[in-house]
C-alpha cells in the first residue's frame, strides 16, 4: 500500500515519525514535504498529497499540521478528496467506516506522536462499511460536481 504524506512546518517532526513508521510497517512512502522546520503555507502540500490519492498513485495520503485543520480544509478542496481531522481513534475509524475517508488530517500540536501512531493505524485498518454510507458519498459526491459546475469547472456534458 502507497500512502502520501505532507506536512507544514509544525508537523515536520510528526512527519518524520510516522514516515518512519509507516516503512517500518512495509508501507511504501510519496513524502510530499516540507522537508524542513522553516516556516511554510500548507495549501499546497495538503493538494499534492490529495491530488495523489485523488489520481490513484497513492492509496491514502496524510496531512499534518499544527491542528491538522486548515490542512484538512485545504486537502478538502481537491474534487475527490475525503479528508477528516481526526483527533482520536474513534474519529478515525468512523471517518473510514462511515464516510470512506481517504486521507486523514492530525494535529502535531494536539495529538502526542504515540498516539498519532495509534490514530494513524486504525485509520489504515478500519474498512469502509458501504450500505446505507453509500447514498450519502455519493450525495457528497453530487455537491463536488454541483459546485464545479457553478463555477464552469467540469464540462455540462461530461456529467
């Protein structure tokens, strides 16, 4: 399994344990940066690491930051990204279970690194349901081509 990682400057430490962990548990790494502790703005590294999961060159993607949440937002703007801030393990598994999330979003400045590592594992391991979780991604689903089509991004005839 290929998982994206990306981080700004405040999870850059966080970065490097769970790329660490994640090789050590023979995942195979895309490390979108930063590749230092110097100040840097998010949005882009949060939109490779969800354009990556998105074009399926990678199965999942991580973004960290300080409280994960403008990276969550930012990895959530990429049509096709599911991206859940995800603060525990119990957030973790229902983002997977319920809504099929496939990128998860931590906080390096809220969540300790050992249990990062532990939120990121159950996140990996928890299936999604499908059933009745179904209808409703592809509601979501529907509201990315609705928003896109409001602003001439997609193409009226090809959906």
């Amino acid at each position: 399994m290929k998982i994206a990682v990306g981080s700004d400057h405040a999870g850059f430490v966080l970065k490097g344990v769970i790329i660490d962990h994640l090789k050590s548990g023979d995942y195979e790494v895309v490390d979108h940066g930063t590749f230092s502790p110097d100040p840097i703005d998010y949005p882009d590294i949060c939109a490779s690491v969800a354009r990556s999961v998105r074009d399926g060159l990678c199965d999942f993607g991580v973004v960290l930051g300080g409280s994960g949440q403008g990276e969550q937002l930012a990895a959530n703007k990429v049509f096709g990204a599911r991206a859940a801030l995800c603060p525990d393990e119990f957030t973790a598994r229902l983002a997977r279970m319920h809504n099929n999330a496939n990128i998860i979003s931590m906080g390096a400045r809220i969540v300790a690194e050992e249990y990062a590592l532990s939120i990121l594992d159950v996140f990996l391991k928890t299936s999604f349901e499908g059933g009745r979780h179904e209808a409703r991604l592809a509601k979501l689903h529907q509201i990315e081509i609705d928003e896109a089509r409001a602003f001439n991004v997609v193409d009226q005839g090809n959906n």
